[in-house]
C-alpha cells in the first residue's frame, strides 16, 4: 500500500495565535488537508511536537495532503524498500492504556514495568521484537472535544527493533501502535541502522 510521509512546520507563537493548542485541534486541521472526504474514515496518523520555538506536525497517510496557503506540507512518498529492513532505530508517542473487564473502560498506565511490557506487546503484535527501549515519564494531555472533557496518558519512547514478520510489520507501520490514533498517537517513526 502506498504511503505518503509530510511534515508541516510553523512557529509556536503562530500556533498559539490560531488557537492550535492541542492534538483535538491539529486532528481537524489535518482533516482539512483531505477535502471531500466529509464520511470517509481517518486514513492517516500523525504527530505533533514542540521543538524549541516551533511546532513540527509529522503526517503518514495513505493520499497526499493537500496545501494552501496558510499549511503547506513538504512531503514524500514512502518507498516499499523503506519497510524492507530488518533493524530499525524507533520513536513512538504513544497512549499506553489496558481496558479494565468490569466497564471496558480504558485506564492509563503509568509504572515503569507496565510501560516495559506494553510497547514489547505491541512490537510483538506488529511482527518486531525489541531489543532495547528508552520511556520518558508519562505525561497527561488534556483538551475538550463535543463538550466532553478528553484526559490521554502521552508517553515517548524510542529504541531498537528487528522486524521479524514483515507482513504484521508493514500493516503495523501504516496503521500505528496503541489507542486514540486520531488524537496524535502511534505514529512509529523509523530509521534503518545496522547493528
């Protein structure tokens, strides 16, 4: 499947002007960017960082984004060899969370070994085992959406993988890791390395 990696950058104080002050918000203006599409389900994952005094949006979708004016995205086609590596460098800003039995509920973790266990669970899922990973102290993001207030468990990590089913991998790459996908999380970043 085709893919399509872009970035967006603007500067913090713009963002903040625009009132683009959480993940809720760059979701629907990244909607923006795939118009005539009103019932059409999310197709793409992205990630917002602050880095210094400016705001990076990194986008993977399946069609290439649309620019105008105010958004202009720089972007590139995925080549198929890119997946075809064995060993990666990772990043991932991902929601960690465990559904409780009695309600379905959804409840964050937060415990350096739940942490652990979860991301080796999910690269297990998507055909990788991991060699080594770094996790950074989780941190709560708040916004409103439909008038509902919105609480995410936001936690970084990077590491090294090896890809050891390649089917489970691709179809994990272009789908993400982990839950509330529309909200900034599970875009798996990579780099091939040699080990």
């Amino acid at each position: 499947m085709k893919s399509f990696l872009s970035q967006l950058t603007m500067p913090y104080a713009e963002a903040l002007n625009r009132k683009l002050t959480n993940s809720y918000l760059w979701h629907q203006l990244i909607w923006q960017s795939f118009p005539g599409k009103p019932d059409a389900k999310r197709d793409f994952l992205f990630r917002v960082d602050i880095i210094r005094d400016t705001v990076r949006v990194l986008l993977l979708s399946e069609h290439l984004p649309q620019n105008n004016e105010d958004y202009p995205w720089q972007s590139k086609s995925v080549a198929e060899s890119f997946l075809m590596h064995e060993i990666y460098r990772f990043q991932i800003k991902a929601n960690p969370t465990f559904r409780r039995s009695k309600d379905r509920r959804r409840i964050p973790l937060y415990q350096q070994d739940n942490l652990q266990d979860w991301f080796q669970r999910k690269l297990e899922a998507i055909g990788c085992k991991m060699h080594s990973i770094e996790i950074g102290q989780p941190q709560i993001e708040e916004f409103t959406k439909d008038g509902k207030r919105i609480r995410l468990n936001s936690v970084d990590a990077s590491g090294i993988l090896e890809v050891v089913e390649r089917d489970s991998f691709t179809k994990g790459f272009s789908q993400g890791i982990g839950s509330a996908k529309g909200f900034g999380f599970g875009l798996l970043m990579l780099q091939p390395i040699q080990l």
